[in-house]
C-alpha cells in the first residue's frame, strides 16, 4: 500500500513547525509534537540526507501522523525514498518537473522488497514465505 505524495508550491502556507536538519529529533521536538499538523525537514542540498533520516524517526519512533514536508533543494530523483522514509508532502526545487515527479514516484507500483515506514516488514514476509520449511 504506497501513501500519496502531496505537491506543494513554492511560496505555500509553511508547515506548523520547521526543523533544521542538523537538529535532534530525539532531544529538541519528539516532546512538542502533539497536536502539531505539520512538520518540514530541510534538504540544504539535495546530496544532504539527515532529513531522511528525521523523517524516518518522526514516523517509526515517535508515530507522528501528521505531513512530513520536504522542503529545500528537492529533486525528482530523490521523491522514491521520501516516500519510503516518511514524507507525505514536497515542496520539489523551482527548475524540477511535478509530471516527472509522479512519474518517479510509480516506478516500483509492486512496493520494495525491503520494509520501509509504508510496510515495515521485508517483502517476503507479507506472502507468506516467511515459515521456516516444513511448517
């Protein structure tokens, strides 16, 4: 079951609560979380990480359900893994395409074998492969 990437434009409403990238999670805003409806994570450069990395531990360890807003110096190519990281919403970089975007986003329709915050568990668990043999 994939989630659905919401497309945000540039000069939009900010999220309720901006964090830094170089922020932690654990320390500075896992407590202040409640009630907050969205949250944007900043990519200072596309090849940056840590906020795949925030996102990841605002949705698997702190069950944050409200948008996760990747803001910055966003690029298509990067919109497979927010989503399997945790983003509902992306602000894409001014010269990106929104049509390849979509596009990106549809390349594995099947889900990833690898559990990710979508489905937590490997592939193979959810078909039934995962009994020892002769079980």
């Amino acid at each position: 079951m994939k989630s659905v990437m919401k497309f945000i434009a540039a000069g939009a409403v900010p999220a309720a609560l901006a964090v830094a990238n170089d922020a932690d999670i654990d320390d500075a805003f896992a407590a202040s979380l409640h009630g907050v409806a969205s949250v944007a994570l900043a990519f200072p450069k596309w090849t940056d990480g840590r906020a795949y990395s925030q996102a990841h531990l605002l949705r698997a360890r702190y069950r944050y359900a409200g948008e996760i807003r990747a803001t910055g110096d966003v690029v298509v190519d990067m919109l497979p893994l927010l989503q399997r990281t945790g983003f509902s919403a992306v602000q894409l970089r001014a010269d990106q395409d929104r049509a390849l975007a979509e596009r990106a986003l549809a390349f594995f329709p099947d889900g990833h074998y690898q559990g990710d915050v979508i489905g937590p568990g490997p592939r193979f668990a959810s078909t039934g492969l995962a009994s020892a043999p002769g079980t």
